[in-house]
C-alpha cells in the first residue's frame, strides 16, 4: 500500500521553469490560438513577428509551430537560432556559418521526410548577396516550400544586420512581385 501511496504521489510530467519546454513530460500548453494563426500566415506566405517579454513561450510556440509543419507535405520548416553567435564574427564568417547550419538542417528535414538529399549541392555564401543565390539554389533543388524561423535575433552580429534583415525583406519583395 506504500508503494502505491508513494507511486500516486509522483507527478507524471514536470514544471519547466526555463525555455524551451520539452514536449515529453512536461505540462505544456497545447493547441494554443497562437499556433493555427502562424500556420494560416505561413500558408499564406506571409512573414511574422512573435514579439512579447522574456520567458513567456516565444520559442517553445515557435518550436510547435515547426512541429506542426514538419508533418505537412507541403513544407520543410526549419528553426534558426543565432544565440551564441559571436558578436564579432565579419560578415562573410557568419554567412558562411548560416549557409552550414542551413544546409546541416535542411538535410535532417529531409531525411525525416525520406527524402534523398546527397543530390543537394549548394556553394556557401560569404555575403547577402551571395545569400540570396544560396536559397534560390536551394529552392531549385528542395521540392518543398522553405520556412525558416528565426529566434534570438539580437545575438546577429550589429555589422552584419542590417544588411541581413534587408536581404530578407528583398526576397520577401521579390516573392510577392512574382506572385502578382
């Protein structure tokens, strides 16, 4: 009876006090608004900020988010993050370094997806430039749409951002002209 009484007791899942939270074992919020809201702009190919205060779910929503997708035969999402970037890193260094992790995770995604990927050949990109010639090779080459989604922004490298975030927001431009 002891055994029971001490058994009954334990909690099956956990408290996560930091982010982000594990799905397994863990009390986590799920189906939350939020979620079905980014996958409508997503399908839409609309692009989105979560902005809001430290430690209220932003990555983990963003994580679900990419769970979510990951099973649609429509998408390879992919989740970026720049935390622990070296602040100093020169441009073409953290291009270089983006274009591995990219193709490194694009890889896994497409091997979840059993799909063959020792096909994807893409040169690594030093610079915004050679960034865009970089995802348009990759478009060519994946028979999915793209989603990148990209946390801890603030560890980019200051010298390297703007010209970053202009990028983005030039292929974002281009996409919805081509669209029209």
């Amino acid at each position: 009876m002891k055994d029971l009484a001490t058994k009954l007791s334990k909690p099956k899942r956990k408290f996560c006090v930091g982010g982000p939270i594990p799905r397994e074992g863990h009390y986590v919020l799920k189906d939350r608004p939020e979620i079905s809201q980014i996958i409508e702009k997503v399908k839409e190919g609309k692009y989105f900020v979560v902005y809001a205060a430290r430690q209220v779910g932003k990555t983990s929503l963003i994580q679900e988010v990419v769970h979510k997708l990951a099973v649609d035969e429509k998408y390879l999402p992919l989740y970026l993050t720049f935390q622990g970037f070296d602040h100093s890193l020169s441009e073409e260094v953290f291009y270089r370094e983006l274009s591995k992790i990219l193709l490194s995770d694009i890889r896994i995604g497409l091997n979840s997806k059993k799909i063959e990927e020792s096909e994807l050949s893409v040169d690594e990109c030093s610079s915004h430039l050679s960034f865009i010639e970089f995802l348009e090779e990759l478009h060519r080459q994946i028979p999915y749409h793209l989603c990148v989604f990209i946390d801890e922004f603030e560890d980019i490298p200051q010298d390297v951002l703007d010209g970053f975030l202009r990028t983005l927001r030039g292929i974002y431009l281009r996409k919805q002209r081509s669209e029209v």
